[in-house]
C-alpha cells in the first residue's frame, strides 16, 4: 500500500494505469492488471465460488481502490506462459539477470521449494533426470492459480480453477503433464481449467 501510494503522488496517476503503461501493455499482456471495485473490467473474467456444487452461491466481494496492489491483481493463462517466457528466455533479462533471479535466497519447510527474487524454484525428479521448474500459484477467495516451467526448456503446466481447489491438489496433475511433455507425449504448453459459469480464466 505504501508503493501504491508513493506511486501514485509522484507520477499523479491511478496504480493501476502505471503498471499497464509500463509492465502490461509493453510485454503484450492483454488480459492482465490491478482492479478496485466488485470485478475486473475484463470482459473475459470468471465469477469464482467456494465448490464445483451448483447450489452454491458465488463469492461476491469489493476491493478497495487502496487495496488494489494486495488483492485486486488478475491476469490470464496467455498472460501466465507469456511471463514465464519472459523470465526464462527473454532479452529483457542477462544471463546473469536470469540467474540471479532464479537463485534461491532461502528454502521452506523440509528444504526442497527454495524462495528466489523470481518466484519459488525447485528441483524435481522428472523423467529420469534431474530438472529444475519456476513456480508461480495464488489464490483470492475462489481463485486458485498455478504455473510450473522448466528452467532450460519450453515445457510448462498453467492451472487455473474458479472452484476453490488448492494448490496441493492440483500440483500431481501439474507434474504428471511435466513428465509427459518432457517425454514428448504431449505439448510442451498446457493450459487445464476447471471452471464453473460463465467467462473465461
């Protein structure tokens, strides 16, 4: 809130116009931003809800324009590959920028998931060898997100639901597509959605 506030007096714009002039628009993320009020303005956004069960009403809730840089952040599955992309392969980022982006400062509990400047990295077993992934996931009331990409390859697992189900839950899946992309059994771009309504993730 503080950033948000500094800014805004310095630049006399909405937070939000000055991400998407100088983070959206030039990186071609179309269907991302930061939003105040009951919606994202994106005609595409999904109603979210606490269970897949249909006699459940949805979430209805406000963000306020102060808190837009906490919880009011909403982007799609193009947008999730398209910043994945840029963190992996992108002239925007040395080599050396890469890799400092990606270098753990610290790790979670059991030492596996290691916390960088870029996200959560981590190393797994896939397919025989050794390989490392960046991993992004979040959540907002029904919201649930994740996106897993190899480090030094294309593959990449993006999931998205509107239904509440977690990040634990939809990991083995995300890892299952990895394995099967890296094995060339599929694409190496996947996009799973489980949605309830109408409006696109």
């Amino acid at each position: 809130m503080i950033v948000q506030a500094i800014v805004e007096a310095v630049t006399r714009k909405p937070y939000r116009n000055v991400a998407n002039d100088l983070l959206w628009s030039p990186f071609g993320l179309d269907h991302c931003g930061i939003f105040s009020g009951l919606n994202p303005p994106d005609a595409l956004a999904a109603t979210n809800y606490k269970s897949a069960d249909r006699s459940e009403p949805p979430f209805v809730y406000g963000v306020p324009a102060f808190m837009g840089m906490i919880g009011g952040f909403y982007m799609d599955a193009a947008g999730m590959f398209r910043v994945i992309d840029i963190v992996r392969k992108d002239r925007l980022l040395s080599s050396k920028g890469r890799e400092t982006l990606l270098r753990p400062r610290f790790h979670g509990p059991g030492g596996e998931e290691g916390y960088a400047l870029g996200g959560r990295t981590r190393a797994v077993l896939i397919a025989g060898g050794q390989k490392t992934y960046m991993a992004e996931s979040g959540n907002n009331l029904g919201f649930r997100a994740l996106a897993y990409g190899l480090t030094d390859s294309p593959e990449t697992v993006v999931m998205l639901n509107n239904v509440s189900i977690d990040r634990d839950d939809m990991e083995p899946t995300a890892f299952r597509l990895l394995e099967a992309m890296v094995r060339g059994r599929m694409p190496v771009r996947v996009v799973v959605k489980q949605a309830r309504g109408t409006g696109d993730l």
